[in-house]
C-alpha cells in the first residue's frame, strides 16, 4: 500500500502542488458550452477538467453516481478525488490524452462523497476550450463498474482458489512452486513438496455421503493448515488430494517431520454433527535444493513417493528417492507409448458434438485425441501434458488436424444442409509459436476445399497468457483465414474478463467447472452471465463445455448462452456415432426442445 502511495506521489510533479483544497483559478464551463462543442459524451458522469487538473465542469448526475453535487467538485483538484493505488494509472492516462488526439481509458476508484469509493472506467479527450480555442480541456466521461468489477473479482477468486476449502488451487500451488524453485538460485535452502492423500477417502464418502464427505474434507484442510508454518502453502488439487509447499528448509529430514505431523495432526478423529469419524492420510515427500528442478516434477516425484506410502500400508510419510524414479514405470512408460502410437499409427480422433442453444441443432464437433491401447482407449487426460513436456504434442496436434480436416470434408459434402458447419481442434502454445502453423492450416483447408469456418481453433488461457508476439501473429493470420479462434477452459487459469479485449478471439468455452455449479453456487451464474454478456459485447460466442443435465441447459438458454457441448448432447465419439446424432438433431427446433 504505502509502496503504491509513493509512487502516487513521485507522479505529483505532473500535477500542480496541492494547494489546499480549493483552486479556483479556472473558470467554470456552463452545460450550455459544453452542448456547443458538439460532443456527445456517452457514460454515467460528464466531466471537464484542466490540463493542471482542475475540474471545470461536472454533470448533474454526480449526484447520483458519485454523492457530490457538482459545484462541491468544481474548482477542485481531480486528483484529490482518485484512490492513492489508482493514481499512478490516472495519470498516464491524464498524460497521454494530452499528448494525442484519441481518446484514452482509465479504469480507477473515485472518492465518493459518503468516504466510499466507486469502480469506474473512463474515456478522456482532448477537447479545444469553448471559449478560447488555444487552450485545452480534458473531457472525461465516466461509467460506474462497480457491478463488473465485483463479478471479476469474484471470478478470480473462483479462479485461484478450491471453492471448497477456500485454500489455494493447483494453478495458484504450481505458481508458487515455480518461484519457489526460482528463488533457490540465490539461497542454500531446501524446498520440499508434500502430497497428501486421505486413506480409503471414497469408502468414507460413500457411506456418509457427499455432504458430510465435503464437509470432511474442509477439517482436513483446517488441520493442516495449523500443523503448517505460516509461510507455507497449501493447496487443494481436487478430490481427496492436497498438496504441501514448504520453503526455507535446512535438510531434507525437515519436509519428512513436517508430512508426519500433518499425518498425526488428521489421525485425530473428527467430530462431524453426531458422527465421529477416524481417517488417516498418507504423505509423499519430494525435497529439492536445485532451482533447476521443474515445479512438475518435483510433484511428481512426491506423486511417486505417495504412491510407495500408500503400498506400504498408508497412514505413513514416504520420501522420494531415485530407486523410486528407477521402477517407476510412469512418465518414461507414457512417453515412449506416446511415441509408439505415433509410429503406430494408433491414435486415435473422435468428435463431442457441439450444439447451437437456439435450434438444438449440430454446429461443430470437437476433435479429441485418444491413444488405442491393447484393450481400451486411452484417454488424453494420461499423456497430453507429458505429450507437452516432451515435445511430442506438435506431432500428436499435427495427425489430429490432418484427421479432421478429412473428417469435417467428409461430413460438409454429407450434412452441410443439415446446418453442420465443422470441426474444432485443440492447439497447443508450442504449435503457434512454429510459424508454418498459418500456412499448414491454409493449405489444408485449400487442399480440402473447405469453406470458411469449417475450421475453429480452441487455445487455452495459458497458451495465450504465454504466447509471444510471433504466436499472436500466427492467430491473426489463422483469423485471417477465416478460422474462428476461441479460448478454451475460460475460467480455470488467472481469468480475467479483460483477456476477452486483449486477445485477437472469435469464441469463448466456459469451463466445465463453472457450468457444474450452475444449480449449486447463486454467484457462479452471475459470473457465467458477465462472462457471456461481455462476450457478447465484443462479437464473440460463447460455448459452455461439460453440460450434463437439461437444467443446466435451460439456465445457459435463460443466460444468452450459444452454444454447448457436453455428456447431455452426447460423448466424443467416432464419426458415424456422431453424424447420427447430427442427422437426429436436425430435425428437432425451438428454443426448449430437449
Ligand atoms: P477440453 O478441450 O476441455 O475438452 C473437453 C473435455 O471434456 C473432453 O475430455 C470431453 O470428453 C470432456 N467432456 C465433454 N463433455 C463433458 C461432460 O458433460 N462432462 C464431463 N465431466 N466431461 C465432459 P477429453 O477428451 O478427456 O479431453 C481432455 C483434454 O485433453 C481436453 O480438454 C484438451 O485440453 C486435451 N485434448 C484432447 N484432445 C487434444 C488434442 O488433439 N490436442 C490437444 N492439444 N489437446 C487435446
Ligand atoms: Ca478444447
Ligand atoms: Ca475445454
């Protein structure tokens, strides 16, 4: 806070001193010479200031918006008015609406005259005086974004934090990790990472059921926390799983002792209601001095010691070691099957339809990767990150889109009148960043002779928030093409409604975490419903992903919602199961027609 404040106040120069509170050498702008001008200001309050800050004009609608009456403002310096963190970005912004012709934005809490503050976001301008046309005024028109700053709030807290525990969530403890390991570089510590398990977690759940299983859950979360320093982190990485970031250790022994009093500290029974309860939880512990060390493996090899605690009996601390990495059969096994499934041609591509809101029709289907193994499929959720790490995901993506394209020219010869447009494909970071990505995808489309928007591209909010200047270019020229881009799992990485302005997009997938607790949390369809208006607002579509029930169908229809996919419409599915349900669908019309 203070930090901010000095900053503020470094930035003063800009501003003349503050005179007291009143600076009345600056003549007043009656409405009458504002309507002169010609301009039409759009926004809740109007204002005319100074170069030095004076505000010379302010609309009647102070009252309302702000609390002041606008001769309590006028002859007031503008500064006196804005919150000392917001400062810094009110005057850039002041600064460069006098240097340019265009009109700037600035987004900062106003004083109100009850003390509070209001969220607002402001256009300023450049505008010659009325009444002397070589000076300069700045016209600023403000709108109260009280409302959207809360739902962005509130979003990001749904984004960083477990909704059950209130702890952290795993992009939070990956983060951490990261930096923690960073800052090895200029220490002598040692880092440790627990990952804790609850023992025989599922027969607890589902003899007492869900609530009370929940409910168990959020005890654990406090216990540990209390056998924890408070500088370390904990984090909820789903189910019955957590995970221990501990830095600032001396020796490896100081992560074990630390995992056995949280093992002890749950051993304790809980008291839930009437129900007395004893669960104990295994712990696997990976310890690191090396700043080198990637924030994945160091989980990993905690996953890893996890997993001898539980083989040897649970209730137990285990500590990583390199026996372990040597009989592990994990993320070695599943690169080399990844590998082989590329020479072997045993990838395999099914499509999850996705379906317009308003017809019930099938718009798209979504390529999704599977590996065929010796008995079953399986499921990307096993190899795409390691395919990532390993590089071998551009090859996977790279067999996938040449599938689909086929498939989508196969299906548009077929079902085009049956208002089937075509098919997305999932991409990832490292694809964009190779800039023959825009010419392959071109090529195939021509080749193919596909029209437009038989084609969408889904990228995740980590591969925008990581993509370098060259990979937007490659989305440009895809856009360019007129292949839709849209951002996949929106609300699961740092999301913030403003990446929707940022980034050159068509389309955005709400998570299918947010669309499962439409029925259950009041504020997630609040959020649900910013997220599709301001989607809206800027031209794109929304798909919501992961519907599974018709009420959730009915409150994305009541929301505006587009699109949707999900288990409710049907599975990913080879390409005769899924024209099937196209063919079925495009008989069904209306808005409720499930
Ligand atoms: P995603 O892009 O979010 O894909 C949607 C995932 O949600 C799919 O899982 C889909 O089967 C699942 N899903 C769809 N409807 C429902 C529902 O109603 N309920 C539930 N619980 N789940 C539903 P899948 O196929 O296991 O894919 C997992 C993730 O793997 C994908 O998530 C995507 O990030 C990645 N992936 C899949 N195929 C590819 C690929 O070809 N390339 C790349 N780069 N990533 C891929
Ligand atoms: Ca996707
Ligand atoms: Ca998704």
């Amino acid at each position: 806070m203070s930090d901010t404040t000095d900053r503020a106040t470094s930035h003063a120069e800009h501003w003349p001193a503050m005179a007291g509170d009143i600076l009345g050498h600056e003549d007043p702008i009656t409405p009458l010479e504002l309507l002169a001008l010609q301009e039409h200001p759009e926004g809740d309050v109007t204002a005319l200031y100074s170069p030095a800050g004076v505000f010379t004009y302010v609309s009647a609608a102070s009252r309302a918006t702000l609390g002041w009456e606008p001769e309590e403002l006028i002859g007031r310096l503008a500064e006196q008015y804005v919150h000392p963190e917001d400062l810094p970005a009110v005057l850039t912004c002041h600064d460069t609406a006098l240097r340019s012709s265009t009109a700037v934005t600035a987004t900062f809490r106003f004083r109100c005259k009850d003390g509070g503050y209001l969220w607002t976001e402001s256009l300023v301008r450049r505008i010659p005086h009325p009444r002397d046309g070589g000076r300069i005024l700045l016209l600023a028109s403000m709108r109260d974004i009280a409302n959207r700053k809360l739902v962005e709030d509130a979003l990001q807290r749904q984004a960083l934090t477990d909704p059950l525990t209130g702890i952290a969530n795993r992009t939070v403890f990956m983060d951490r990790l990261g930096q923690a390991l960073r800052r090895l570089e200029r220490s002598t510590t040692v880092i440790g990472v627990i990952y804790l398990d609850l023992d025989r977690f599922k027969v607890i759940n589902d003899s007492l059921g869900h609530e009370l299983g929940d409910r168990l859950l959020m005890k654990v979360a406090e216990r540990t926390l209390a056998a924890l320093r408070p500088t370390d982190t904990l984090a909820r990485l789903g189910g019955d799983e957590f995970v221990v970031l501990s830095e600032g250790l001396t020796e490896i022994d100081d992560a074990r002792r630390l995992a056995e009093r949280v093992c002890e500290s749950i051993e304790e029974p809980f008291v839930l209601g009437q129900e007395s309860i004893v669960c104990t939880a295994s712990a696997g512990v990976a310890t690191t001095a090396d700043a080198t060390h990637s924030p994945r493996g160091l989980l990993q090899e905690a996953d890893l010691a996890l997993y001898r605690a539980k083989g040897r009996g649970r209730n137990r601390a285990e500590v990583f070691d390199e026996d372990l990495r040597t009989t592990a059969v994990g993320r070695l096994g599943v690169e080399r099957m990844i590998r082989s499934a590329i020479e072997e041609d045993l990838l395999r591509v099914q499509y999850q339809p996705i379906i317009d809101l308003t017809t019930g029709r099938v718009v798209d289907a979504e390529a999704l990767v599977r590996i065929q193994g010796p008995d079953e499929l399986i499921p990307p959720d096993i190899f795409i990150d390691i395919a990532e790490e390993s590089g071998l995901l551009v090859s996977v993506d790279g067999v996938v889109l040449d599938r689909a394209v086929h498939q989508v020219a196969t299906w548009s010869r077929e079902l085009a009148a049956k208002g089937f447009h075509g098919v997305a494909i999932n991409v990832t970071g490292r694809h964009l960043s190779d800039s023959h990505f825009g010419d392959v995808v071109a090529g195939s489309l021509v080749d193919n002779h596909l029209p437009k928007g038989a084609l969408t591209i889904e990228v995740t909010e980590r591969v925008l928030m990581e993509a370098s200047n060259s990979a937007l270019d490659c989305l440009r020229t895809i856009r360019d093409l007129g292949v839709p881009v849209g951002l996949d799992d929106f609300g699961t990485g740092y999301s913030s409604l403003s990446y929707l302005r940022q980034f050159p997009l068509d389309f955005v997938k709400i998570d299918r975490s947010f669309v499962q607790q439409l029925g259950a949390a009041r504020q997630t369809v609040a959020i649900v419903r910013a997220i599709i208006d301001l989607a809206h607002a800027l031209d794109m579509w929304v798909v919501a992903e992961g519907v599974e029930t018709v009420q959730q169908q009915e409150t994305l229809i009541d929301l505006g919602c587009d699109r949707a996919q999900g288990y409710l419409f049907g599975h990913a599915d080879y390409p005769d199961a899924v024209s099937a349900i196209i063919n079925e669908r495009s008989v069904s019309s209306g808005r409720r027609y499930a």
